[in-house]
C-alpha cells in the first residue's frame, strides 16, 4: 500500500529541526523510518507533514565522557552492535534484520517508545540518562521517567531526544527475550544490569503498556535469591492472541533467572 500525501522537510543541525517544529506543530519526525513508514503505508499513520532528522551529524556517533558513554540519538542499530557499551550492543542483536538495523536508530526506538520494544528494559536496567532538547533549552530525563505509556515517552511535542547517556562502569549486564516468531518483538524480554555498587537494576518489556522496573527481581537478588517467583501480576499484564496475561507472567519468572544466572 501507499501513505497518504504529506510534504517533506529535511534539518540539517539540531537548531533547524526545532525552529521547524517550531513553526509547523503538524510536523512528524522521522529518523530511519522503520516504525513510521510501515504505519503511513497501512493508513494507520496519516501525518500531513514530515521532518528528516537523519542528517544532523551532531546527533550521530558514540564517544565517552568520564564515567558514561554519549550516544546519539541517530546512531543506528548496527554501530550499537558493534560498539564497546554495556548490554546494548546484545540488545540490538534482537533488533529487527540487518536491513532494519542498517538503517534503524536507537533514539527513534527509544522516543518510539513501543511496548514491546527491546531498548527501553535495557535503558531501565541500565539507568540511562535522555538528553532532550526543544527551543526553551536542553534537559535530562532519567529512564525511570522516559517511557510513560502505550508509545508515549517524556519526549514532549517541539522536542527532540539528542543524546543518550550510559553508564561505562556496569559490572555484568544480560538479556533474555521470548520473541514473536513472525514480527520478531518481545513477547517478553528481560534486562539486568549489575552497577559498580554491586547493586542490579531489571526491567521487563513486551508484557504491559510499556517497559517496567523488576523490582521485585532486584530485592531478591540483594537477598540472595536468584531465581525468585511471582516477580509481576497478570492482571498488571496485556494478553493476546500470541500470549495469555498469565503466561508472560510466568516468562518472566523465567527469562529473569536465566538473565540473573548470566550475570555470575
């Protein structure tokens, strides 16, 4: 199928886009284009107008600043898999095909904020940091209060997410996922992440309206316990056609003491 029409605008520098998101609030942002384009195609998706921000150099490329690694939002999949960060790089080797990983953008999942995404948990377990700009200025958005809804992020209308920040002192770090074997998104998927205080931070995603703290998995853990039970409620959870609310909570369990078992 074909999108319905819409005009096209290209920024070339972080300023551009916002002053252009500025004065077109109907203004879509579209970086690699996986998400986007494939709902444009199936009508799901009808933005009048759309902003290319896959050009601002400035937001491309990974470098490090003290004790965390700066990652921009327009870095794609594949320079996150070969990269040297802690447990992304094994997260965007569930991501997609390579066709989808050449040209995908870790900002552009993030900011998409799908529920059954792989990022967000490992943004969650990792404790990230999103630098986000708009015309008013630049803040910093920690994951805990990124991902706030059904593909809803703290990303605010006018906004753009520049910059990821991650710390470059995580001790372990691993993901388990139970995958759609036709779409390839999490069923359910699992991220921990033990930091340079000892202490492990977890998350799921796939299971509910967006990526969640394993709280529960990480007191366990403090106490000694590394394969814990009933970690979250299936009334807490979406079921589905492809999964019951109560057989995700039990993947889970599952993927949680095999993700845990990783860390040594």
């Amino acid at each position: 199928m074909y999108p319905a029409n819409f005009d096209y605008q290209k920024a070339e520098s972080v300023d551009q886009a916002l002053q252009a998101l500025a004065a077109n609030p109907d203004l879509k942002i579209i970086a690699g284009g996986h998400s986007l384009l494939p709902a444009m195609k199936l009508r799901l998706a009808q933005p009048p107008a759309l902003l290319d921000v896959w050009g601002i150099q400035e937001m491309k490329g990974i470098t490090r600043d003290g004790d965390m690694f700066v990652v921009g939002a327009m870095t794609t999949h594949a320079d996150i898999l070969r990269s040297e960060l802690p447990l992304f790089p094994e997260v965007a080797g569930w991501v997609g095909d390579p066709m989808v990983r050449n040209r995908g953008t870790i900002g552009g999942s993030l900011a998409h904020a799908d529920p059954s995404a792989d990022y967000p948990a490992a943004a969650l377990a990792l404790g990230v940091e999103f630098v986000i700009r708009g015309l008013g200025g630049e803040r910093t958005v920690h994951a805990d209060d990124m991902f706030q809804g059904m593909f809803e992020s703290a990303v605010q209308p006018g906004e753009l997410l520049t910059h990821i920040r991650i710390p470059a002192t995580i001790q372990a770090s691993a993901y388990e996922k139970f995958r759609h074997p036709a779409s390839h998104y999490a069923v359910v998927g699992v991220a921990v992440a033990r930091h340079a205080d000892g202490e492990v931070r977890a998350a799921y995603t796939g299971a509910a309206e967006r990526a969640h703290r394993l709280t529960k998995l990480e007191e366990a853990v403090r106490n000694g316990n590394t394969a814990p039970t009933g970690l979250v409620e299936a009334s807490d959870l979406l079921g589905d056609r492809f999964a019951s609310a109560d057989y995700r909570a039990h993947l889970v369990d599952v993927l949680s003491a095999r993700a845990v078992g990783r860390l040594g």
